[in-house]
C-alpha cells in the first residue's frame, strides 16, 4: 500500500472539520425552521382571532367565510402539527430541505387560498403570503430559495386579476 491511499492526519483534519461544519449547518437550518414553524403558528391563530373576534372587517373571510373559515382550520391543524413534529425530533431528515421545501409550498398553497377567499389583495393578505414565503425560502439553499416568493407574487396577481375579471371585486391595488 502506497502513501496515496492511506489517509493521512491531514485527512482526518478536513474530515473532521467538514463534519463539524455540517452538524453546525444543520442545528442551524432546525433553529430557523422551528422559529418559522413558530410564526406560522402565530399567524394562523391571528388570522382565526381576527375572522371570529372582530365583526364587520374586510381583512379576512370577506368573500367567502365558509370556505375561508375551512381552510383555515386545516392550515392551522398542519402548522401545529409540523411545528410539534420539528419541536421533539433530532432526526436529520425532520429539518432537510425537501421538508423546508414542502412546508413552503403548503403555505403557498393554503395562504393562496386564504387570499382568494378573503377577496384578494386589497384585504392586504397579498403582503402577507409574500412575505411569509419569503421568509420560509430563507432555510433553502441556493438559488431555488427565490423561487418560491415568485411564485407567491404570481400567486398573488393571479389571484386579483380572476377575482376582479369575475366581478367579486371592484378597483384593485
């Protein structure tokens, strides 16, 4: 056996340093995945507040409380619950990226429709969505980390344009 194949001090150095970088990484991407669990638990229990607490505002459910009051409940049910999953696991595979990456997309899709059913933008749900994605992006690597806030903004005219090309609002903003 020649010199080349067996590793060195050096070798085992780099190694080691390389796997303290990635547990560091890792601690890391589950802290700011469980502080955007957290948020995302906040928010929902707002938004439910604001629905049944504050009669005759137009921030959320104006256009359709039921399905408004629907969606929100099953967005709640899936924030505490992956909040709870990522608060008592130490598994890798609990805070990797496609997890990040399909908790992103869910708020994409239950904020969507939250925004629709509450009359689009102009109930200022728009900013919401797009920031909250923003910042659920920050915990992917790369360049994919910006598009999902694009999709959201898509997400967010899309929505506007149909619910003012149908007539269930008037102006938009």
């Amino acid at each position: 056996m020649n010199s080349v194949d067996r590793p060195t001090n050096e070798d085992a150095y780099l190694q080691q340093q390389m796997d303290d970088r990635e547990a560091k990484w890792h601690s890391e991407r589950t802290v700011v995945l469980r502080v955007y669990n957290y948020f995302r638990i906040i928010l929902s229990f707002f938004l439910l507040i604001l629905f049944y607490e504050v009669p005759g505002q137009t921030f959320v459910g104006s256009l359709s409380p039921e399905w408004f009051q629907t969606v929100l409940l099953l967005y709640l049910m899936l924030n505490v619950g992956t909040g709870f999953v990522i608060l008592v696991s130490n598994d890798k595979r609990v805070s990797g990226i496609p997890i990040a990456t399909s908790i992103v997309v869910l708020d994409i899709f239950f904020l969507s429709v939250l925004l629709f059913t509450s009359g689009g933008i102009n109930s200022g749900l728009g900013y919401l969505l797009v920031f909250s994605v923003s910042f659920g992006s920050v915990m992917l690597a790369g360049s994919t980390s910006f598009l999902f806030p694009a999709i959201a903004a898509v997400n967010s005219i899309s929505s506007e344009l149909y619910l003012h090309n149908t007539g269930s609002i008037e102006g938009s903003q």
